[in-house]
C-alpha cells in the first residue's frame, strides 16, 4: 500500500524537539512514530492509553515539583531503592 496521506499538525517547538530526539533514539523518524500511534489507534479502537484528568492532590504534587519543591535527587537507581527502604 503506497503512503500518500498527508497529517499536519501545530505543536510547541520544544516539544515536538524533545519527541524527535527520542524518535532518533528509537531508530525511528516522526513520519514511523506517528504511523506506529496510528496503527495502536486502530488495533485498540481508541486512544493506545489511559487519558484521565487529574485530580487535586495529583495537580498540587505537579505543581510542587514544578517549582522544585519536595524532590527526592537520587544518584542513581541503587540510591534510590536505598531511600525508598527498598
């Protein structure tokens, strides 16, 4: 089947980098990543994930973060199990 459909979409640059850069780290080019997203659509009769709104002790713990308050910095993943007693 020859590929001839055309998406365009209007995404904040930063993102649409952070993505690509990913992509290229997969091996993939944004045209395969989004052909991928298509096909899980599909294969899934909806979106390939859970979409849910957030509720407020989630949206004030984001908003935390984002102002980097309450961060845990760990080292690496053996600091990390260390500090959560695991």
């Amino acid at each position: 089947m020859s590929k001839s459909s055309i998406v365009q979409a209007r995404i904040e640059p930063e993102l649409k980098a952070s993505a690509e850069s990913i992509f290229r780290e997969l091996g993939l080019n944004s045209s395969q990543a989004i052909s991928i997203f298509y096909k899980q659509v599909e294969l899934s009769g909806g979106l390939p994930f859970k979409v849910v709104v957030p509720n407020e002790k989630t949206r004030k713990t984001f908003q935390q973060t984002d102002n980097g308050q309450d961060l845990t910095v760990c080292e690496d993943a053996q600091d990390m199990f260390k500090k959560l007693g695991l």
